[in-house]
C-alpha cells in the first residue's frame, strides 16, 4: 500500500477531532465581551488541543515523507496514535468545563502523554521498515 491513503485517513481522522473540539465551544447567551470571562478556560483548553493536534499533524506529514510503502506494523502503529489522539477532545472538554480540576487535568495530561509515547512507537516502526528496506535494496 502507498502512504497517500493512509495519510488521507489520517487527515481525515484530524479534521474530525478538530471538528469535534470546536463543536465544543457554546457561545455565551449575553452579548457583552464580560460573557466571554466564564468561557476562558474552555477557549483555552481547546486552543492548547489544537496546537497540539496541529504538531502532530505536521509531523506525521513530514514523517511519512520518508516512506513509499506501509506495511501492516505501520497501519497498527498509526491507529495506535489516532486512538489517543481521538481522546483529546473529550479530555479538552472535561478541563475547560472543570477549570482545571485534579482528575480531568491528570486524564489530559495522560492522553497528550501517550499521544506522544504512541508517535515514538510510530516513528521507530517507520525507521525500522525504511532501514529493512534500503538493507534490502543494497543486497539485491
């Protein structure tokens, strides 16, 4: 299989995630810029998702460069890091609403964790299919 219809899913995969997280964000009923106070930490939480959503889409991009051909450790590898990444919504949700409470901000911070654990595991089986492949070439 070719990376363009893995990265494909995987774009789509993001713009779902970053749908769902602005979908989050409810306009205050008043129409005074006081009413936007209460909604900081909501408006906050889902801005530091996106940055982070928006690192890891950038990095996959770039790191899929480096590839021409997926195997099916790579498929598992990249649904692993979607998984947590599918999490980030709701985790940025439960901390804007809980304004920084002990358990929803420990469960964020778990999932930008292994969000990022889930990339490493993803750019080691990447590296080790492109060396398998060019120690391949150079045998042949």
């Amino acid at each position: 299989m070719t990376t363009s219809r893995l990265e494909a899913f995987t774009d789509g995969v993001l713009a779902i995630i970053i749908t769902i997280m602005v979908f989050q964000l409810k306009a205050p009923e008043e129409t005074n810029l006081e009413a936007l106070y209460p909604k900081a930490g909501v408006f906050i939480s889902y801005l530091i998702s996106f940055i982070y959503v928006g690192i890891y889409w950038n990095n996959h991009h770039f790191l899929f460069q480096y590839i021409e051909k997926v195997t099916g450790k790579i498929l598992w590898a990249n649904l692993h890091f979607l998984f947590w990444l599918s999490l980030i919504p709701f985790t940025t949700s439960w901390v804007g609403e809980n304004h920084l409470d002990d358990s929803p901000l420990a469960l964020y911070g778990f999932t930008l964790l292994m969000c990022g654990i889930s990339f490493v595991i993803l750019q080691m089986v990447i590296i080790r299919a492109v060396s398998y492949t060019h120690l391949r070439a150079h045998e042949t």
